[in-house]
C-alpha cells in the first residue's frame, strides 16, 4: 500500500514539474483544492507508516539523504512559487481525501500566510567563539578582572590555590555574559529589517560539527530583498571587526531558506 508524502503547499497554477519524489522512481505531483496545491509524492507504508517512519528518523544512514532531498525540493518551489509553505519532514497522509480535506478546511489560512510572506526571506545567523581566543583577551580587557588577580596576589599562598579555582568559575561566567551580550547586540542590529524574529536554542559541538562554542542562534524573517542585503552588509562589517580584534567570533549567516519558522499554520498537520 502507498502513502502521500507532503513536502509543503503552493499557490494553485504555481506548481513545479518535474521534480524528483523522495523515493527513488517516483516525482512529486500535486493535488489541489480552494487555490491551494500540496506537493506530494507516493511512499510505500513499509517506510512511511507511523511507526515506520519512527524507526527510520533514529536511522541517521535511511534519514540523511532524504531530509536533504526534503530541503531541496523547498528550495524548487521556493525559487518557482511566489510564496510556498513548508512542512517538516515527514508529514505523510494515508489519503488523497483526507489531504484535500485539510486543504479546504486550512486554505483560508494559507492564502493569508501566502500574502503575509510574499517577498520576504527567511536568514539564520549563528554566532561562534573559540573560546581559547576569546577569554584570554576578554580577560586581559575587563580591569575588574585585573583587579581580582590583584587581590588573589595578596593573599597567604595556600589560600590563593582555593580563591583561583573560583575565579577561573567566574571568569567563564563573565565570558559567557559578555558573548550573550554580543548575540544580542547584533540581534538587535538586525531586527529593524525583521519583520519577525525566533530566538533558537545552541547547538552543542556534536550538532554543529564545529570546534568553536555556538554562543547565538537566530532565524529572521527580513521584510524583503533589499532588506536581506542591508542586514548581510551588517554583519560582514562586524566580522571584520571581530577579525581586525582578533576576538576568534565568527558569524555564519545563511540564507534565504524557506519560510520553515515563518509559514506556520494554526496547528500541527496530522496524518489522516
């Protein structure tokens, strides 16, 4: 038996053909009602069945390549459609009918989102810092912290031992605070392009593949191209600035990606 895989919605008469299916030997074809098309393609219940697609998610080896085929099917409509709104990956239904029914009963909703979010963009900006640059120059910087090596100086040398140990803690506290301090400066650099904005949680190094700490984790909704393009001329002047500073911050921005944290309908899509 064969399931609907759904990869997102578009305007009806924006449709895109040609475009690969998830599985292998399939293409995405669509089914359209109240103005309104989803993006699908069959699946077989062997993979795709509730529990199925349960196991295969903790399947990194089956998972890979087809929230990567996922993605990039977004980004086709994206680049074809005046708008179109992404679903997460696995969002299967068991019938052409119930999908037809989600889209009468939600396309009022649709078309105002579609509206709502033409022409604007989706950007992530992540922030990075190798902490083995940061916090020796943060440290050397801050005179407070001159300060207390002072004071530790002064004291009986059995005492200074105990008195280090809880001042290397606080010194990690006030880095810490200093680069949540600079996430939240650029954030608010950025915010007067936004039309809206979601606060993301880090990454550990495990996730993000990278050496450095994530200190910043952000996605915005920029009110246009042009918008876009003033916000990335931001960020590239403060990373050079982190470069001349030699502070070890890195910026990664990216984007436009589909409206994924944007385009969110009134309640979650469930499998009918």
């Amino acid at each position: 038996m064969s399931l609907i895989y759904v990869f997102g919605f578009v305007p009806e008469g924006e449709e895109k053909s040609g475009l690969p299916g998830i599985e292998p030997q399939t293409e995405v074809a669509y089914v359209t009602s109240s103005g309104v098309s989803a993006a699908c393609c069959e699946v077989p219940e062997s993979d795709y069945s509730q529990e199925a697609l349960q196991g295969n998610v903790e399947n990194m080896h089956w998972l890979k390549d087809r929230a990567y085929h996922h993605h990039h099917i977004m980004h086709e409509l994206q680049q074809h459609a005046s708008m179109v709104i992404p679903l997460s990956f696995g969002t299967v239904y068991e019938q052409t009918a119930g999908l037809k029914t989600v889209l009468d009963e939600r396309a009022a909703t649709m078309q105002q989102l579609f509206s709502d979010l033409k022409g604007k963009q989706e950007w992530s900006m992540k922030l990075y810092a190798d902490r083995a640059k940061f916090d020796p120059q943060f440290q050397q910087n801050e005179s407070d912290i001159q300060a207390k090596y002072e004071e530790i100086e002064k004291l009986p040398r059995g005492k200074q031992f105990f008195e280090k140990k809880k001042l290397g803690n606080w010194l990690k506290e006030k880095a810490d605070e200093e680069l949540r301090k600079i996430g939240e400066r650029l954030h608010a650099l950025l915010e007067p392009y936004s039309s809206d904005s979601v606060r993301k949680k880090v990454w550990e190094k495990k996730l993000s593949g990278r050496t450095e700490d994530m200190v910043w984790n952000g996605v915005y909704l920029f009110k246009d191209a042009e918008a876009a393009a003033a916000a990335a001329d931001i960020l590239r002047s403060e990373q050079d600035q982190f470069n001349k500073e030699e502070t070890g911050i890195q910026i990664e921005a990216a984007g436009p990606w589909p409206p994924y944290h944007f385009a969110v309908l009134e309640q979650k899509e469930t499998t009918s």
